[in-house]
C-alpha cells in the first residue's frame, strides 16, 4: 500500500529522503498519513534530483507480472517502471535495496 516501506523504514529508525506517487489521490493520502508530500511521477524525475541515500525501497503495480493478467512485464508500462528503479540504483550506488514481492517478476519475459 501506499507508505507500507515508510513504515517499515521509520520503525527501525530510518529516515526517508524521498518518495513518489504517481497520482494526485497517492500523493493526498501518503501526505496526510506522513506530512510531507511525494513528488510526482518518478519518469520525469532525474535521477540526480533525488537527495543521497543508503538504502532504497520501491514498488510498483504488479499487473504486468500477475499470472491473472496478460504477463506483458516489461513490455508494459507499468512493468517498465523497474527499469525506473535500476536508473536510480545505478545513479546513487546505495548500500541495498528492497523491492516489493511482485509474483512471477522474474518468469514472466522467460
């Protein structure tokens, strides 16, 4: 869900130095559920404009990977925002990563 890593990263005593949402209603409820605001759409975000950080945590929709989709994953536009998260991995280096579970991720362009 929305800030579900924000969780779990402040309660090991993480701070977070960055986030994105897509959609305004996404933007409106992580805001109100952590007082600030994430910035928009993370394709038009440069890399270079994110703060440093040690260790990062993304998600991203699942339907392209589902099994009860059509499995387009990278070939999908939503499936196409971890290539996203491997631009901002690659620009900062950080210490780790987490990345969501999504099911079949790693079968689905097999």
């Amino acid at each position: 869900g929305i800030g579900g890593f924000r969780l779990a990263i402040d309660a090991l005593g993480g701070q977070c130095v960055f986030a994105s949402e897509l959609t305004r209603d996404a933007r409106d409820t992580y805001a109100a559920n952590f007082g600030d605001r994430p910035h928009g759409d993370i394709t038009e975000i440069e890399a270079e404009d994110i703060p440093s950080f040690d260790f990062l945590t993304a998600g991203f929709p699942c339907q392209s990977f589902s099994r009860a989709g059509k499995q387009d994953g990278m070939n999908n536009s939503r499936g196409a925002l971890f290539f996203e998260v491997t631009r901002i991995l690659h620009h900062h280096q950080p210490r780790g990563f987490l990345l969501e579970n999504v099911n079949n991720l790693l079968k689905v362009d097999d």
